[in-house]
C-alpha cells in the first residue's frame, strides 16, 4: 500500500515538473517574442522621423 502510494506521488511530480518545464519555455518564448516586436516598433517609429 505505501509503495504504491509513493510511486502515485512520484508520477504526480513527474508530471507537474514537465508541466513546470514547458510553461517556462512559453514564457521565455512569449518573452522574447514581446521584446522583438518592442524593438523592431522602436525601429520603425526611427525611420518614420
């Protein structure tokens, strides 16, 4: 009963982990997508003076 009880928990953490991972990865890509588009609109504002 206690073994299976711990193998539960490790499955609960394995996936939360992965979960975990991949919301940081969206993050990050989110991140980077919004400080792109801030620069190439600084960009454009630049040529548009």
């Amino acid at each position: 009963m206690g073994a299976s009880r711990q193998l539960v928990i490790a499955a609960i953490v394995v996936v939360f982990l992965h979960m975990y991972h991949n919301v940081d990865l969206m993050v990050k890509h989110s991140v980077k997508r919004t400080i792109l588009i801030e620069c190439n609109a600084k960009a454009i504002e630049q040529r548009l003076e």
